[in-house]
C-alpha cells in the first residue's frame, strides 16, 4: 500500500492499493474510490463488535479490497485538522482518543483500553475509555488542528490541557492532576483537571480539539428565541 495526504486543512488520504489488499475503516470516511474496490461490511464477532462499540466507534467495520489488478481509495477527515500515519508494530502498540480512527491496514486490530487509573478516566478529559491499535500496518488518525509530538523520557512529564491528548504509546502512564489555588480554577478559565502523561514513550498532542471549537462558539450561535 502506497499513500499521500493531500489537502489540509480539510485533508485526505488516498491510498493506492495491489491486486487483493484491503483497507478496514470503522465509519463512513470514504470520499471516492475505483470501480474495482470491493466493500464488505461485517462485524468481526461480537467480542471485538462491543469493544469498538465502547470504544467510540461503530459495531460494524468496512473492509476495501481491490479486486481484478491495482486499486484506488480516499478516506477523508470529519473536522478541520490533520491526517497522521502511524506505523503499528507488535511490540509498540499506541493508545488513541475516541473516534480518532480513521482507516488503516487489515494487520492493525482497534480494541478497547481502559485507564488503569480511575482518576485519569473519568477527568482525564477524553472520558474513561480510549482506544488501542495493535498488530501490524499502517493506520491513519484524524487530528483535530495540527499534530505536535514529543518523546518523553523514562520519568518525564508532560502536563496536557483536556482533549488535547491525540495519542500515546503503551509505554506511557496518564493520569489526572487537580489545577491548584481557588483563584485558579474559579477564575483561571482552564478547567479543574489537567492530564499528566509519563514516559518513556511517543505522545502526539492535537492544537485544537473539537471540544474547544464547540466552547469557542457557542456564545455567537443563536438560540432560536
């Protein structure tokens, strides 16, 4: 599989694809393909089904192959941001946000991961549950604004605001850590709560996460009265 990412910032990833490869997509992402593309939808069974199901995704997932020689497919992002791929391997398996999944290789497996730490799952920011690619291939992940990566060290921190947090490696702990002074949070306009990621490992962190865009306006939409 041969791909290019074209077009921010409402991006899209087109991929080109050999005789009989495939493509496995959890929702509705696809924009345009060949007419040798073949779809099949299934579920996987019903463990995996559920999984994805609390994980953010849909029951059901899409796999693209294609059929009769060489084909082409495009799966486009849902908001303005980014399109990042990510190379999963057995031994570095990455945590992602909900609904963050976009398209990948039929080698990579999304699963549910729940924090291990209730604290960081119910005021982490991007709820209790997220999910976890494993396996081997390619994946594609929507990126809300633009994608900045760091690699922390065994022991560093990194403190992240709510819903910036696009995607860590296994490697990493998250927890949640309460923002200090009264002032602060009455007035600080940051929220109660921040993330604190701990290395070793890759984190990705995203500029502007749906959330925020909603926040910022909903004071110039109209109610209707």
């Amino acid at each position: 599989m041969k791909y290019e990412i074209l077009g921010e910032p409402m991006p899209v990833v087109v991929c080109n694809l050999e005789k009989d490869e495939s493509m496995i997509t959890e929702k509705g992402s696809m924009v345009w393909m060949t007419p040798n593309m073949q779809m099949q939808t299934g579920a996987g069974g019903v463990g995996k089904a559920f999984g994805r199901m609390f994980s953010g995704e849909s029951i059901f997932q899409n796999t693209y192959t294609a059929r009769e020689g060489e084909g082409m497919i495009a799966f486009a992002s849902s908001f303005p941001g980014s399109i990042r791929a990510v190379e999963i391997t057995p031994d570095r398996p990455v945590v992602v946000q909900k609904s963050s999944f976009l398209a990948s290789e039929t080698g990579v497996t999304l699963s549910v991961f729940f924090q291990k730490k209730l604290g960081a799952g119910f005021f982490g920011g991007e709820g209790f549950i997220m999910q976890k690619l494993s396996g081997h291939g390619i994946a594609f992940l929507e990126i809300d604004g633009s994608a900045v990566e760091y690699e922390l060290q065994a022991g560093q921190r990194m403190i992240v605001d709510t819903g910036n947090l696009a995607m860590v490696d296994t490697s990493c702990s998250i927890d949640i850590q309460a923002v200090k002074g009264v002032k602060n949070v009455l007035f600080g306009g940051e929220g109660v709560f921040n993330t604190v990621v701990t290395g070793p490992g890759r984190i990705v962190l995203q500029t502007m996460p749906v959330s925020g865009v909603a926040a910022a306006v909903a004071p110039f939409i109209s109610t209707g009265n």
